[in-house]
C-alpha cells in the first residue's frame, strides 16, 4: 500500500475509534508527536495515547486533501466543529514511523468544554 492509502486507513480506523486497527498501523518504534504534547515513543504508547484520547472527546476527522510525495503523506482535515489541522505521516514497509499533527489546543478544548491549562 502507498502511504496516501495508509493514511486513508488511519483516517477511518479514527473516525471509527478503532483503536487496534489504528495502532496497527504503526512501527513498534513509531513516533507520533502531535505539537501540543511532547512525543509519544513506541506502539504500546501510541495505544494508550489513543485510548485516553477517545474517552476524553468526540473527535470526528473530515478529510479536505491527501497529499503524497515518497515515503510521505500529508493529512489536511476537519472536524464538524470547525478546527482545522494537518498531519504528516513518514511510511516505512507499509506501517507509519513517524507522525507530525499540527493543530490549534486551545480551540480543542474550548469546542469540547474541557479544563483550559493555566500555565
């Protein structure tokens, strides 16, 4: 599989809160270093990163482009709230090594009425 239809698959095992087809998708050394947070290193992390997440909020991720180029892909969405992102995603032998999203926190928190840090 190219990694455009890696990320096709990322996009619906997300949307379905499918956690294990999601962590699947990773190296067992991946990296997934959503901005806000600091990195999360290897799949075990990666799954519960994703566990966490899921019951924390309703996140629903609305494709607007898939790009390609190599080993690369390049996820632009949003969700039925309005916040946009993007995310690009490094695939190796079929399987995600490394994952940059970028994405406004402070937006997120505040469609999902979730405690706003102080610091």
């Amino acid at each position: 599989m190219q990694p455009k239809e890696i990320v096709e698959k990322f996009v619906n095992y997300f949307n379905n809160k499918d956690i294990e087809g999601l962590t699947g998708l990773y190296h067992n050394d991946a990296v997934n270093h959503q901005i806000a947070y600091e990195p999360v290193i290897g799949k075990a992390a990666i799954q519960k990163m994703f566990e966490e997440e899921f019951a924390a909020a309703q996140m629903v991720c609305i494709v607007e482009n898939i790009f390609q180029d190599g080993e690369w892909a390049i996820l632009e969405w949003k969700d039925p709230l309005g916040l946009r992102g993007c995310g690009f995603f490094h695939v190796i032998g079929e399987k995600i090594k490394f994952q940059r999203g970028y994405w406004d926190k402070l937006t997120f928190l505040r469609q999902h009425r979730m405690p706003i840090p102080t610091e």
